[in-house]
C-alpha cells in the first residue's frame, strides 16, 4: 500500500506519510486504493473484540507496519484505556436508530479513538524511517481534538506537541481540559481568533520555509495529530467497521445489508472515515451530513459551490463551528476520480478567492452518496429534549445535532433505513447547553456545580476525567493574534 497526496502523485509508504503529517505542497496523503474486507472476513470479524478488528483494519492500510507493531500500537491504545474496554459501542435508542458512543475514553469525545493510537503510530514511524530528529506535533482545536492530542502525546519520547485554540470558540470544560495538561513536553495557546484562523496559521506554519530551517537547526520536524495526518484518520475508519460487525453480531442487519451514518460535521474527518469503510465494503447507503449554524457544508452538498465568504457563527456546538473542512479535499479526490491537478486548482481557488464550485459530474456523484443538512441552537436543544423525555438518553450538543439532521432527512426522503448516528462527546463537556435543553430553572455559576445539576437531573454519573478537573492548576495562560502563532512556536520550542 502506498499513498499519495491529493494535489500530486509521488507515493510514499505510510510511515512517512504519519510522520510526515502533510504533503510537501500542502496536500493530504491519500492510500493509492482501498483494501476490500470480504463477506467471510465480516462473519469472521463479528466474534472478535475491538483490538482484533482494529488490527485487522490497519494491517490493510499500514503494511510497512508489521503485524506485531501493530497489534503492539493497538493494545497500548484501546487495552484498559476505555470504559469496559469497549472503545465504540452501539446504544439502541429507538425508531429504528443506534447510538454509536464514541466518548469513552480518557478526554470523553470520539478524537480519543484515534488520539490515543496515533502517538504509538507516530513513534514507530520514526523508529523506521530512522531519522534521528524530534517530532513537533502541531495542533489547531476546535476543542475536542487539542486536548485528546495532548492527553495522548505527554510524556511521550521524541515528541513535542503544541496546540492552538480559539480563545472564545470552545466550551469552558474543554478549555479547562487543555490548559490544565500536565507534560514538559507540552504547550498550549490560545488565539485571538477562531478555529479556522487557528488552522489556516497551522497550515502556514507547515510550509513556511523560515520555521523549517529554525527546527532543522534543532534537529526537529514538524508532523500534525489534526484529521490532515492520515495515522489520525485510519484508526475512525475502524469503528464503522465495528460498528458494522456489531449489527451483524446482534440481528440488528443481515450480511449486506445497508444501513445510514449520520455524522455532526466540522472538519469533514469523521464523516470521510465512514466513506472510506465504505469503499472497503461496508455496506453504507447514505452519508448524512449534520451541520450547526455554520452550514457551509450543507450548501456545498445542495449546489456543489463551497463559499467560506460567509458569517462566521459561535454555536453550543462550538467543535463544528469551521468554516473551511479540511478533509474534504480528500473527498473531492474521489469525486474527482483521482485527478489531483483538478483538487489543487480547486484548492487554490479556495486559497485565492475563498470559494471554488465543482463540476456537474463531481456534483452528481456527491449528492448521490450525501444528504446535508443544519441546524440552530434552539433545534439542537429540542432534540436534546426530546431524546431524554422520550429514551431517557442523555446526548451532547454536537450529537443533538445529528439527531435532527437524521430526522430531516427521514421526513424528506421517506428513508427508514435504519440510521448509525455518531455521538462525538459526553454531554457533560457541554453542560450548560445541555442543562438549558433540559430545565428552565437558573443555572448555578460554578461549572462543578452546573456538572453536578446535571448528573442529578438525569440520574447519571459524571465521566471521571471531568469530575477529577475539580481544582487543577491551571498551567497554560497565554493568548496570541494569529499573526504570533510561529514566533510562539519558536518560543517554546527553544
């Protein structure tokens, strides 16, 4: 198997491709094909638990891995990591509807499914390519991702990990959560900006020729745990074909039988990982979308134009609030038939003008297989309602919004499929949105307390890592414009 960049054709094999984050001329490693899983290795995969399937998955993609680095990367992953050592369960909760719970793990929301592989990934990747030098791991949140990427990077040898955060684009727990990190290995930053001027200074930061030279001079390179690095992206495909082995498992399908995803959509990332567990055989029939009020998406999937020139909105959904989806330039490669002069035009019209349109074709094809659709604020917090008065399930901002994506598209549609729904967080990391969902009563000010209201409202318990938050120093203070991000990065790094 080897990869290649979405805007040029030089291959390489997946350890540089992990190590190196992002192509040379700014694109996204992509696998030349897609391995398939066969009928029998479904059948087969039903009766083993996660790590086997997640080793099964990897092995097809990472082949310059052998069998026991992976398996040694998985288990040091998944192994009494999650609750019950389940990483992805599915939940049944009605109308024809599974839960897939992907906040499990050690920072509670679903980036800790591939944040907690990637660090094993990334350093035997450099064990391979034997290149001696440290690895900056450079990180844009929109909340969820900087502090599963730090979770799973502290401590670890060789690496250097630096992560930038919208100063008001992410909740009050997921702030805590990051400038709370322990690790002398660590750095965090806020920007004076949003999430996608916190990506674009990273993507810059990327190719900048001047800070390549001051890490080359440090022995240094940069590599990424954002969804651009492909060793971040593989490790999500593996739960759609879990969680496809599950329904085979329990009834809830026959072998081939196709069934929905809805996926809660900033970055584009998850809802690709699911394309791509399709292009290895998992049955998906339709890939639904769910935007927040930042419905850039939606309309690129309705008129084939994706327009960034728009209003940028701060949500209770605040890890989709983005504008530019970075993973979609991997999509337009497959819509493109692998024309990658036709993405980096495409690119460069995004650059350039902060809008591109696609061909007709590229179009037919994409709403063929995609189904958008957005919401507010007051319709997520209805669906967070309804959910809870009606299955007693308690859901995160973020998943509410795939809930009423998924209703939408079955009243338009008349589809019954039976739907997959990604839930992305505990809804304790949105606790103030969710309690306002569910009471009209006043809201403590503390944010222990508002966790507490909310575990007594809904008979639930409160996620260990959040409650054990109460009290921790916080270490990480400092604020930058998006033009500082570098001269941080140099700071910190020296």
């Amino acid at each position: 198997m080897l990869f290649t960049g979405t805007r040029s054709n030089s291959a390489v094999e997946s350890a540089f491709a992990i190590a190196s984050g992002l192509a040379a001329d700014g694109g996204l490693f992509v696998p030349q094909n897609f391995p398939a899983i066969s009928a029998d290795e479904f059948r087969t995969m039903t009766a083993m638990d996660y790590c086997r399937r997640a080793q099964i998955v990897l092995e097809k993609y990472l082949t310059d891995y052998s069998p026991e680095e992976i398996k040694y990367c998985v288990e040091g992953a998944y192994k009494g990591t999650f609750d019950n050592d389940i990483p992805a369960p599915l939940a049944d909760i009605g109308g024809n509807r599974r839960m897939l719970e992907l906040w499990h793990g050690p920072t509670c929301a679903f980036k800790d499914l591939a944040l907690q592989l990637l660090p094993y990934l990334l350093t035997v990747a450099l064990k391979k390519l034997n290149t001696g030098k440290q690895a900056v791991i450079l990180v844009a949140t929109s909340g969820d991702t900087g502090k599963a990427a730090l979770a799973g990077f502290s401590g670890v040898k060789d690496t250097r990990i630096v992560v930038f955060y919208p100063r008001d684009g992410v909740s009050d727990m997921q702030k805590l959560q990051m400038t709370t990190q322990t690790g002398n290995n660590v750095a965090v930053c806020a920007i004076a900006g949003n999430f996608d001027d916190a990506q674009n200074g990273v993507k810059a930061i990327f190719t900048d020729q001047a800070i390549k030279e001051f890490l080359h001079g440090r022995n240094m390179e940069f590599s990424s745990a954002n969804s651009i690095n492909f060793g971040r992206l593989v490790p999500q495909i593996v739960y759609y074909v879990s969680a496809y082995c599950d329904l085979l498992k329990d009834g809830s399908l026959q072998a081939g039988e196709q069934f929905n995803v809805v996926v809660p959509t900033g970055n584009f990332g998850n809802i690709l990982a699911a394309v791509y567990a399709k292009q290895m055989g998992v049955p998906i029939k339709k890939f639904i979308c769910a935007s927040n009020k930042n419905n850039v998406l939606t309309d690129f999937i309705r008129t084939g134009i994706y327009d960034r020139n728009r209003e940028f909105y701060t949500t209770e959904s605040p890890s989709m609030d983005i504008l530019i989806s970075s993973n979609l330039e991997r999509m337009l490669l497959l819509l493109a038939d692998g024309d990658c002069e036709q993405v980096a035009k495409l690119m460069a019209d995004l650059k350039n003008s902060g809008r591109y349109q696609i061909s007709g074709a590229m179009l037919e094809k994409l709403q063929q297989e995609f189904y958008g659709s957005c919401c507010d604020d007051a319709s997520g917090r209805q669906a967070i309602r309804e959910i809870f008065k009606e299955r007693g399930y308690l859901c995160d901002t973020h998943t509410a919004v795939a809930l009423a994506a998924g209703e939408d598209y079955r009243k338009n549609t008349g589809d019954d499929t039976l739907q997959v729904i990604a839930s992305t967080a505990s809804a304790y990391k949105f606790a103030p949105a969710v309690l306002q969902a569910l009471t009209d009563g006043e809201l403590p000010a503390d944010d222990f307390a508002k966790l507490e209201l909310l575990s007594k409202l809904t008979g639930t318990a409160i996620p260990a890592p959040l409650a054990d938050l109460q009290g921790a120093e916080v270490l990480h203070k400092e604020c930058v414009a998006k033009e500082d991000m570098a001269e941080f990065i140099r700071r910190n790094l020296e």
